[in-house]
C-alpha cells in the first residue's frame, strides 16, 4: 500500500465519522457538549499536516547525503558526451 493510500483512507475514515457526528447520526451528550470543537477539528488536522509535512521535507532536505562518487562520475560522463559530440561537429560555450 503506497503512502497515498494509507493518508487517503484515514481521510476517509475521519471524515466518515465526522460527518456523521456533524449531521447528527451519532447522539450522546458529550458529542453535543463539544460540537464546537468537533467542527474545528478538520482546520486543525490540516494545520497539524501542514506541520508535520515542513518537518519532514526539512528533515530530509538536512539529512541528504552527498554522492561525491556519483558527481565524478557524472562528470567524467559529461565530458565523455561533449568530446563525442564535438567529434560529430558539435561546438560548445564552455
């Protein structure tokens, strides 16, 4: 199951239940003592995933590692392309 999924069925499993909640389909007391609350609380979770998502691209932008085999090799590729393609009459602004 991809990550898309599982955000999407507890989304709908929230909403499910709060809809429910907010149409009255679901009676008790307490539901009716915080029905204020209960409305905010959709504002609420997007605020909290709005904080939970900065946090995790900064996390992951902070814990990115660097390749620096990766970059010479890459390099070593760019210019074994721009030599091939200068062979074939190619001319390059370096």
């Amino acid at each position: 199951m991809t990550k898309l999924m599982e955000w999407l069925m507890a989304a709908f499993a929230f909403f499910g239940v709060y809809f429910a909640i907010i149409a009255r389909q679901v009676q008790h007391e307490v539901l009716d003592q915080y029905m204020f609350e209960i409305k905010l609380s959709p504002l609420v979770l997007i605020v909290l995933f709005g904080i939970y998502s900065a946090t995790v691209v900064l996390y992951r932008t902070f814990t990115f590692n660097n390749c620096e085999e990766a970059a010479k090799e890459l390099l070593e590729q760019i210019k074994e392309a721009k030599t091939d393609l200068r062979s074939k009459g190619m001319t390059f602004n370096d």
